[in-house]
C-alpha cells in the first residue's frame, strides 16, 4: 500500500506542481548530441540551453503549448507539446541548406567586430552597473535567504533497496526538480530573516536579524556554514565570479570574448521593456566557465535576467552541476536592484547523467527597499544579537509574513518530516556515521560526551615506536559556554604514558573573553613551527608520521602547563594574555641532545630547560566569518588575510625557570585570486630573539621529514639543520587549477591541476648562544650568507584526491646529509 502510494503521490506532483514540464535531448542528422541548443518555450522569455551531452529540461508555472529548438547552422524547429509533461523527447535538427551570414560569424573564433551580440556586450561594459544601493547615501532593504538540501535521482530502485528498508514513508512526497527534472526528496531546510542597514557615506553595514528556523537537527549550524562558504555572495559584472574556492569567467567579463562565443538570438518585451536575449557557450572545455543566456535593456543596457550553468567539463571535483540565476529590477538608466538570487548544485562521486547526489539550493529574496534615511554612525555599532533565542522561537505568523517567496508544500513537510526521522532508529545510525566521519568524534549523547578523534587513534615514531591514543571531550551543543577535553597515550617501545587535558570557558560572551588552561606531558617534533607550541592537546603529523626521510630522532619529551585569557574587543581582532611553564629535554639523547652551558650545575652542563614565559599576541582577521556563539566557533570563510603579533618575556627564577629573554615574532598570511588563473597563497614571518637562550628555545627554520606536503615548511631540510635567533621567510604558492593542463590535448581529460611552489628564508645566529649550545650533538648553522631557497612542481586532483609535490632545493647542497630532491605528496576531498 505504500508503494502504492508512493507512485501515486509522484505522479500526482508530476502533474499538477508545474503547468508545463519538457526534457529530452537534441541531435543532429548523424545522431551526434548537440550542445547549448537554445530551448524556449514560444512566445515567451522562459528557456535554456542543451549541457554538454545535448540534453534539456525546461519547465514553468505557465501552460504552452509549443518549444521552438534552435542552434546556428541548423534550421530552427517548432514542437507541439501533446500534454503538459513531455519527458525523453528526442528533436533531430537539420542542418540548414543556405549559408546564412551567421554561419560564418558565429562559428568557432568569432569576429568581435562584425557580431552583433559582441557590439551588445561591449555596451554593457560602457555602462557597466554598480548595484544600486551603492548609488544613494543610505540604503535599507529586507532579506530572505532559504537553504536546502535534496537526495535527488530517487527511482524505485533507490526506494526498494535495503539501504532505506523501513524508511520508505520518506519517498511518500517526492518533486521533480524544474533545472534538471530530477526527483528529489527534501532533508534538510534552513530559513533566515533580516534587515539590511547601509551608509555609504561612512562605509557602514549592518544586519538585523530577525528569524531563523532550521530542520533542527544538531550541527545544522556547520551545515549552514558549509552552503554559506560555497555560496559566497557575488557581482555578475565582475570579471570573475568565485565559487567553491574557485574563479570562473562571469560571461559579462571584459576577457569573456576570449574565453566564450555569443550569439544574439531573440527579442521580446520583459515588464514593458524591450530586451535583447544573448546566448553564451565556452570556446574550450575544461576551464571554469558557463554556459547560458541573458536579458539585456536595448537602452539601458542593464541586465534584467541571467541564468548561468557550469559546464560539465568545468575542472571541478564531486559537484555535476551548478546553476545560477538572477533576477534584476531595472529602476532607472543608472539604477538596477537585486530582486532574487537563485543557486543549484548537485554534489556527486560521479558526474555521469544517472548518478545520484545532493542537491544543495540557496535563494535569496530582497524586497522593501528604502533609500536615503539617516541614522547615526552609534546605530550601526550596535550590531544585533544573531543567536538571540527569540530569533529561533518565531512563530507561524512571523514566518507568514517575513517569507518574500513561499514554501511549496514540498519544502513546508521537511520540518515535520525531519521529526519523524529523528526517531527512527535505522536514520539516526546513518546520521551517526557521517557525523563521526566528518567530526572525527563518536558522540554520546547519554553522557554529553564525545569520544576521539578517531584520527589520531594510531601513530609512529622512532622513540615511542607504535603509539595508541584515545581521548574525549565534552559536549552539550555546537553552543557550549565550556568545553573540557583530554586525551591519554602509550608508547610500545618507551613503555610510557602520556596525556593532555584542557579547559576552555566562556565568561562574557559580547566581548568574547575566554580563559583556558591546561597540561600536557608527551613527546613532539618541535622543528616544525617556528613559533613556540602553546596547545596542550595538538601534535603535528611529523611526531607520529609512519615514513619518514633520514633519521627523524630529534624528538623532545615536553611537560608544558598554560593558562590564557583571550578577548574579542574589535570584531576578527583578538588579544591574548596568558603564561606557560615547560619543561623540554631529548627524547632520544644519544642521537640529539638539548645539552647546554650551566656553570651552576656540577658537571657544567645541562640537559634539560625549565622555562616559564609570559606571552601577548595580537591577531587581526579581517573580513573572517564566523557562525555560533559558543567557547568554540565555526569558521565559514578562508579567503581572509591573517595577521599575528607576538610577544613572549622568558623570565629566570620564576618556578626554578632558566633563562630571561624577550622574543618579537610577526607573521601575515594572504591568499590572492587571481583572476581565472587560480589562487595564491603568500606569507611571510619575521622574528629576533633578544638574550641568550639554548637550542631548545632557539627558532629552527621548519623542516619536513615526512612524505606529506605541507605549507609554510621546507620540504628539502630536515629538523633543526637551520637554527636562528633572528629569521625571515617568505612561502608563495600558486595552484593554476588546471589552467595550463587545459590547453593540452592529452591531459584535458584528466582533470589535473598545476601547483608552483617558491620559499626562502635567511637567519642569523649569535655567537653567545652558539657557545650557550655548544655541548650539543648536532651542528648549528643559520642561512646568513645566503638566502636559503626551494622552488616544487606540484601535480594536484589525481584521481580527484591525489596531490603530489617535486621538490627542489636551490642551494645549500653542501650541508651534511643534503637533500636536493624530494617527493611529497597529500590526500583530500578538494571541490
């Protein structure tokens, strides 16, 4: 009877969700798809264009009754729709007998200078807009955003399949999607309200907001932020439009008539206004381009609709479509305003036309604009509070009347659909198992406890041998005002325990002032960083990695105890005040000794250092987003610049500790788009230490020992073969994403993407400490004749989640044990 139900449920919504659905696929007379086709339903602005295979869907709230098909080179062609639903339709179109001028002009390279679309864009350019709230001194407007995610492809093999034995009530209200007219089923829906306040006189922004209701499944707050990240918000008129880290060409580009072929195909009144329609289709496969059509005012030459699809030979992992659209109110020559911003993709393993994904949808409604009211400057330094409990507690009446676009009765089941869920066992074990591969953690949620992380459960080094490690921490909600955590571990071949535990809490949540503490007793590779670690529970991966290069027995036993205050006075300016006491020794001193000169110790020399420090450090973040209120935030961008200050004071006699110094250390951390040929990753790190100081508390230029690539290191030194009081360094790394592979025949297919890689670093060593450290087993040298440098070539999207590194050392080769060539290489699940 369910099943039943089921067919009959999907075909009712077949039916009466939409008054006109069509999809099939064009060919030519040889039976050869034909892309970016132009669809259109007749008489009428509503259309699209064929994808890569030549297939279609098109559908619309209105009834017609006929598409015309049409493409240059071929005679255009008029359909009757028999019924309202017209799926797997097959239109054949015939290559046109008389040579048209447009032939010649639209085929291939196109001549920018006799093509009517190109004489059209290049208006556009002349009055190219900026969007109109920036056009008056105060601006205001309501904002609606609605997030969704859909299981789409469901057929009845799916529903059948053991996989959702027992959970077939899910598939009772089933819709088809009106881009890509697949059925999907709703999982997840996340609602949001508010005000925007502007003052472009002071270059002020706010937001109000107002409400917020979501499927309430817990970490719906990293879901949000992971859509958020994906979907950041964009200008068409730009030259490039960003999208899942990436830059594709916007097809109102100032390059676009290199990179895309336009043709101008129609004409028509939108809104009493008459508009040119231009279809868009990329020269070349492969690059990060759209293909599509838009609207365009014959006088204003303002966009008054757009849509934008990526092509399916776009360099771009686990997503099988994405598709944009925007809606434009044009209010006069100077002035157009966002009315609604639509974005679809499809997250796949495959990108094949049957293989089955998630669809993840943002719209955003803006409506109520108001222009020219004044407020002043104090009103917009009281930002309002986005985790408010009122602001989640809206009821139907709000909702009613804050939503800019309706929720069909397929999106209005998710909230009572979701309840259900929740309580079936068989879901929660599946909502468990992702939610553990994605933490890391297993929560239990008896006991407010999460247990790991699993990724750490194993490692290797050459003191410890094989190391096991479990831990746990607490956890109420992705809100928590405190947060404890700890970890214990043993070494097979040492026989020793080790631990870390924690404390973080929340004392006043406006100014974010945190106070955390805590201890830890283990073994670390300190060679890696040339900051001084402070985080009791973190281990970098050359302290347990299970291959190494050379001998990776510089290992230090450290017992380190802090306590930290932190606060948040500025928005993405933090300050840290705290203290920490450590004690560092060799963990294997017959191969690397910590030994120094003591004059109070009996024999004149020490192995182990007692330290206690007092640190300040300032970091500045600009334009860092974050979700969440809780000790422990989430972060939703990584396009930001980062910025560290640092300031440490060694003091002597303080518990037994050693020596008194003053270290300054500033880093600064930018990555850059560039455009549509990638991104690059720049920082520099400067750094003097003051006083004299042994080995262990010296700056060692970072190296790498381990087979994994790893930014801000050098992959070609090993640990401690440069140590300096006084550094330099300077990592830049660029990824192509695959804009040079592109243009190789071979290669196109495959996907890869170019990785270059340059890095240098100059220091210095003062005599004092040279003889501080001279009873040392290991040399001690600084790059202060010369600038140390390497340069790599990397290789990265091999089988989509594959990156390997060639590693070159520039100079230097003289030092004992000299690597000049490395290999390294990373795993991961890159969009």
């Amino acid at each position: 009877m369910k099943r039943f139900l089921a067919v009959f449920f999907f075909l009712f919504f077949l039916v009466v969700s939409a008054q006109t659905k069509v999809g099939g696929i064009v060919l030519d007379e040889s039976g050869d798809p034909i892309a970016f086709a132009n669809i259109i339903f007749k008489n009428s602005s509503e259309g699209t264009i064929t994808n890569d295979n030549g297939r279609f869907y098109l559908e619309s709230d209105e009834t017609y009754d006929t598409i015309k098909v049409s493409f240059i080179g071929y005679d255009s062609k008029e359909i009757e729709l028999p019924q309202k639903v017209n799926y797997g339709m097959e239109v054949v179109l015939v290559e046109s007998t008389e040579q048209l001028q447009e032939v010649v002009v639209y085929t291939g390279k196109q001549s920018k200078k006799d093509n009517p679309a190109i004489d059209i864009l290049r208006k556009i350019w002349a009055k190219k807009r900026e969007n109109g709230v920036r056009m008056f001194k105060q601006y205001e407007y309501d904002k609606y955003e609605k997030i969704e995610f859909d299981l789409n492809t469901i057929d009845s093999a799916l529903i059948q399949s053991k996989l959702f034995k027992g959970l077939e009530f899910m598939f009772d209200d089933l819709d088809t999607s009106r881009i890509t007219g697949k059925t999907y089923l709703p999982f997840f829906l996340n609602e949001h309200f508010s005000k925007i306040y502007g003052d472009n006189s002071i270059d002020k922004e706010k937001e109000d907001v107002l409400g917020n209701k979501s499927s309430g499944f817990e970490g719906n707050q990293s879901i949000t932020a992971f859509v958020e990240d994906l979907y950041s918000d964009y200008n068409i008129y730009d030259n490039y439009l960003r999208f899942f880290d990436k830059s594709f060409t916007s097809p109102l580009s100032k390059t676009g008539i290199d990179t895309y072929n336009y043709v101008l195909s129609d004409s028509t009144f939108i809104d009493n206004k008459w508009c040119y329609n231009i279809i868009y289709y990329p020269r070349r496969k492969n690059e990060l381009t759209f293909k599509g059509d838009f609207w365009v005012n014959d006088t204003t030459f303002a966009i008054k609709k757009i849509n934008m699809q990526v092509t399916k030979s776009a360099n771009i992992n686990w997503v099988k479509e994405i598709y944009i659209e925007q809606d434009f109110e044009v209010v006069s020559d100077s002035v157009f305003l966002l009315k609604r911003d639509y974005m679809l993709s499809d997250f796949a393993f495959s990108k094949k036309e049957k293989s089955r994904g998630v669809y993840g949808k943002r719209t955003t409604v803006f409506d109520n604009y108001k222009f020219n009211t004044n407020h002043p400057e104090e009103f917009y330094k009281s930002e309002s509070d986005p985790y408010d409990p009122r602001v989640f507690a809206r009821d139907s009446t709000f909702w009613k009347n804050a939503r800019l676009e309706t929720l069909n009765d397929d999106e209005s089941g998710i909230f009572k659909l979701l309840d259900t869920l929740k309580t079936v066992p068989k879901f929660r074990t599946y909502y468990d198992i992702v939610s553990i591969l994605g933490s890391g953690y297993v929560e239990i949620d008896k006991w407010n406890l999460d247990i790991g992380d699993i990724y750490s459960t194993f490692g290797y080094n050459d003191a410890e041998g094989i190391r096991l490690r479990g831990g746990a921490r607490t956890y109420f909600g992705q809100n928590d005002p405190w947060r404890l955590e700890g970890y214990m571990a043993y070494g097979f071949s040492d026989r020793k325990f080790k631990h870390g535990f924690s404390g973080k809490f929340l004392l006043d949540r406006k100014s974010r002032l945190i106070v955390s503490g805590g201890n830890r007793r283990d073994i670390e590779q300190l060679g890696i960083s040339l900051t001084s670690t402070n985080d009791v529970l973190g281990r970098s991966i050359a302290s347990s990695s299970l291959v190494t290069v050379g001998s990776n027995n510089r290992l230090t036993n450290i017992n380190l105890s802090t306590l930290n205050f932190e606060m948040e006075p500025v928005k993405n300016f933090r300050i840290s005040l705290g203290g920490s006491f450590r004690t560092l020794s060799s963990a294997l001193p017959d191969a690397f000794n910590l030994d120094y000169v003591d004059l109070e110790s009996p024999t004149g020399i020490s192995s182990e250092v007692k330290q206690f420090d007092l640190n300040t450090t300032l970091i500045y973040t600009p334009g860092k987003r974050t979700i969440g209120y809780g000790v422990e935030r989430v972060n939703i961008n990584d396009d930001h610049s980062t910025l560290v200050l640092n300031y440490t004071k060694g003091i002597s006699g303080f518990l037994e500790s050693d020596f008194d110094y003053e270290r300054i250390q500033f880093s600064y951390r930018q990555p850059w788009q560039i455009g549509g040929y990638g991104r690059l990753t720049s920082s520099v790190e400067l750094g003097k230490t003051f006083g004299e100081v042994p080995l262990s508390l010296l700056s060692v230029i970072p190296g790498n020992q381990t087979l994994f690539s790893l930014y801000n290191v050098f992959p070609n030194l090993d640990f401690y073969e440069f140590v300096t009081d006084t550094y330099a360094t300077v990592h830049l790394e660029h990824n192509f994403n695959g804009r040079l592979f592109s243009r190789i025949p071979l290669l196109r297919k495959l996907n890869l993407r170019e990785i270059v890689g340059l890095r240098g670093a100059w220091g210095q060593l003062s005599d004092e400490n040279i003889a501080l450290s001279a009873p040392s087993n290991i040399p001690l040298m600084a790059p202060e004749d010369q600038i140390y440098w390497e340069y790599s070539f990397g290789v990265g999207n091999i089988f989509k989640i594959l990156r390997i590194d060639f590693n070159f050392r520039g100079n230097y080769l003289d030092n004992p044990d000299a690597r000049p060539f490395g290999i390294t290489g990373t795993f991961g699940f890159n969009f």
